[in-house]
C-alpha cells in the first residue's frame, strides 16, 4: 500500500496571531482545510517539515479507508489573504512508514446521527478486517434496544458490547447505511416501544 512515490500537494502557509507557522491543505480537506491547518511549528522550515509528515499520515489513512488519493488541485492566488504565501509540499510514505503502520493499527470510523426530537445521538463505530472491508458497529445503543434488534444485529466476538451492523467498503457507504438503518430500525423500534 505504501510506496516510495513522492506526492505533491498545494498548500498555504501563514503566521498565526501567536507567531506560530500554520500549513493549510483546502483542495484536500474540502470542509475544514481553509479554517484548521494540517501542520504548525515555531519555523517556517519547521512548519514545512511537520506537513510532510503529517500529509503522508493523512494520505496513508485516505488510502487505508479504501479511498483514491485526491487530485492535486491548484489552490486560486484570488481566495488567500494578503499573509498567505502559495507553496507545495512535497512528501513520500517511505520516511514515516513504520510509525504509518503503526498508527494505522488503531484507526477506525465514528459515524454519528442526530436525532433533534431529543437532542440526541446514534453512534456506530467502524474497524477494519481481515479482508480489507470495514465492519460497522453499534456504538450506544440500550440492552432493551439491543433485544429488539436481536433479529438485525449479533453480537460480534471480538466486539462483544456492540451489536454487528453491516460491512461496507467505503466511508461514504457506511453513513447511508447507518442514516437507513436508525430511520428503518432504531427510530421505527423507539416509536413501536412507545405505543
């Protein structure tokens, strides 16, 4: 999975009210790249240093989760504020590979809905297997609820607190799962627990 190809990435780099050099990556995290940056350090060199490695993580965990690495997609001079400076960072697995794979051992997905009627949230855990899929979990879910999903659910050996849901390929896919199931099983349960 991990090679030695070197990647490159756009970013912006830029110094935060504390001084503190700041790496953003917009055209790779869509929803949060503008506002959060991937890397920060008392240096720019620092900063730039820290980003290559924190990029081939994040790179590695979008390829552990099944997915394509993203397009390496110019970031417009026209969207940055004046203290932003363009630069590309340039990373490859092979450095950071032993401390990727370890990293990766614990990895896993929290996908969350909300119900608003309560203010509430149903939680499922996602934790990769054997065969390269992920296997998606119930996170909170009541011993009484656990009973009348008996029939949708199984306990899972190696996860005995939460009750065996689906297994899917991609994250994407396990949240409209997950938003199917709570709508079809769970909040449909609650009701007919109600009557």
């Amino acid at each position: 999975m991990l090679d030695s190809e070197k990647l490159v990435y756009p970013a912006f780099i830029r110094q935060d009210d504390e001084g503190v050099f700041c790496v953003y990556f917009p055209t790779i995290f869509h929803e949060f790249g503008w506002e959060y940056p991937l890397s920060r350090g008392k240096t720019k060199r620092i900063a730039i240093k820290e980003a290559q490695k924190d990029l081939a993580y994040s790179l590695a965990g979008i390829l552990y989760d099944n997915e394509e690495l993203p397009e390496s997609i110019p970031i417009q001079i026209n969207h940055l504020s004046e203290e932003a400076e363009l630069i590309d960072i340039e990373t490859s697995f092979e450095p950071y590979a032993k401390e990727i794979q370890e990293h990766l051992k614990g990895r896993h997905w929290h996908i969350n809905y909300y119900v608003e009627e309560n203010d509430d949230f149903i939680e499922a855990i996602g934790y990769k297997n054997n065969q390269g899929t992920w296997d998606i979990f119930l996170e909170n879910c009541s011993d009484g609820e656990i009973e009348v999903f008996d029939s949708f659910c199984k306990k899972n050996p190696d996860y005995p607190n939460y009750p065996f849901l689906f297994t899917v390929k991609l994250r994407k896919e396990a949240e409209e799962k997950f938003n199917h199931f709570v709508e079809e099983v769970i909040l449909r349960g609650r009701k007919r627990l109600m009557e």
